[in-house]
C-alpha cells in the first residue's frame, strides 16, 4: 500500500489565539467616540429645536387666575434705567 506523506503537525499546548487586529487604531478609540457622542448629541439638539414651539394649554383644572398673586413689577425708580428718553 502507498503511504500518504504527512506534515508532523506541531502539537499546541495550552489555547494559543491569533491576536486579532482592532477595528480601530487604540490610538485613536478615544477620539473617535467622542467625536461619535459630540455628533449624536448635535443631531438630537437640531432636532429638538427644530419642532415647533406648543401653543399654550388649557390651565389645570380648578385654577382661578383672580386669586393668583400678581408679580411684583415696582422698581425702585433710583434704579431703573431709562433708555427711552431722548438727549441723555
């Protein structure tokens, strides 16, 4: 009978496994998923700003604007700026 010529195969001992290349360079991980997030980030905020504005609601219910206290606009006039007024 022919014998089959066979390479000796070389015996493993222990898992020896390829090291497997890094999709991206560990250099630049860092950089890439920040840039990544800063991108995401500016699409959901042009996004967000980009819908329209809801126009106001119904106000809640048992709600009464005439015992609502009114907002304090008195401004001390020593402190008030005018910029209204002409030649100053």
């Amino acid at each position: 009978m022919a014998q089959r010529k066979s390479k000796p195969k070389e015996r493993q001992i222990g898992k020896k496994q390829a090291a497997k290349k890094p999709l991206i360079n560990p250099r630049y991980k860092s950089m890439f998923w920040t840039v990544v997030i800063i991108l995401i980030l500016l699409i959901f905020f042009i996004i967000n700003n980009m819908r329209s504005v809801p126009s106001h609601g119904p106000y809640p219910p048992n709600y009464n604007s005439s015992t609502q206290p009114k907002p304090d606009t008195a401004i001390d006039p020593r402190l008030q700026m005018n910029t209204h007024q002409p030649g100053k």
